[in-house]
C-alpha cells in the first residue's frame, strides 16, 4: 500500500510540477516563464518548452546570452549578439539561433524581461494542453488502476 500512495504521489507531482513552475511567475519577483511557440532558438531551446527567465542588469548581460525582451504585445527570446551604449543607455542587437539574419533594430534595456535561467522541455505544451494534463491522464491512471483492482478481484472470487 505505502509503495502504491508513493507511486501516486510521484506521478501527482511530476503532473503539477509544469503549472507550478508556471505559476512562481505571480509570486516571486524578478522571475518570468513563458513558454516557447517557435523554433527560431532550437536546439537550445525547443519548441512548446517552458522557459524561466531572471530579471538581470543590462550590465550584466553580455554577448552570447540569451534574453526574453518585449516587442509589441509579445516577447521573444533571442541570443544576444552585439551590445552597445548610448547616452548611458544599454542597446542589444539579437537573433534566433536557427534564424538566418538578426532581428531588425535594437533592443533597448527597458524591453528586456529577463536573461535565460533554464528551460523545460515539453513543459509549455503540457501547460498549453491543461486539460490533457490535469483532466484526461490522471483519470487514464485512475481508471487503469480501477481496472487493475477488478481484474484482481474477479481472480480472487474464482479460487
């Protein structure tokens, strides 16, 4: 029985963990998560992985890292390849690793949301397809453990 409550438990957990790793976002400052919908980063980063991000100075950032920075309504994370300042103010230039040609302009400090801390890959598409996750695999598990139990029991009334 103790094996069968640590094996639920384990599974709980590695279900949850994606949306609690999304979540930290509203609760700890500094932190950001997104999750990844194209593949201009790969194979650094992959599609539908989640990424964290750490709030850091612009003097911190140098060239080769990789920064989430806001662009319109969205954000995009590219490797930073040139930096430079201007009237005390720190200007990056970037590209998608996978991606031909940089981005066109410059990415003022103020854009930037965060530099790459770690990702998870697979993470942001478990978090996209939620239903999947918290609905339809842990009723999978329930139902196959449920059937386990009948077929044991059915044996068991037969001797």
């Amino acid at each position: 029985m103790k094996a069968k409550n640590t094996l639920f438990w384990t599974l709980t957990m590695l279900l949850l963990s994606p949306f609690l790793a999304y979540g930290i976002t509203g609760v700890t400052p500094g932190i950001n998560t997104f999750i990844v919908t194209s593949g201009s980063m790969e194979p650094e980063i992959q599609t539908g992985a989640l990424l964290i991000t750490l709030k850091t100075p612009a003097e911190k950032i140098k060239i080769g890292d990789t920064i989430t920075y806001q662009d319109g309504e969205g954000f995009i994370t590219h490797e930073v390849i040139k930096k430079e300042t201007e009237n005390n103010e720190t200007y990056f230039k970037t590209k998608g690793i996978a991606n031909q040609f940089p981005d066109p302009g410059r990415i003022n400090e103020n854009q930037v949301a965060g530099k790459k801390a770690f990702s998870i890959p697979f993470a942001g598409t478990i978090i996209k397809n939620g239903l999947l996750a918290l609905i339809l695999i842990p009723a999978t598990i329930i139902i196959t453990n449920e059937t386990i139990n009948i077929i044991k029991e059915t044996g068991n009334k037969k001797k």
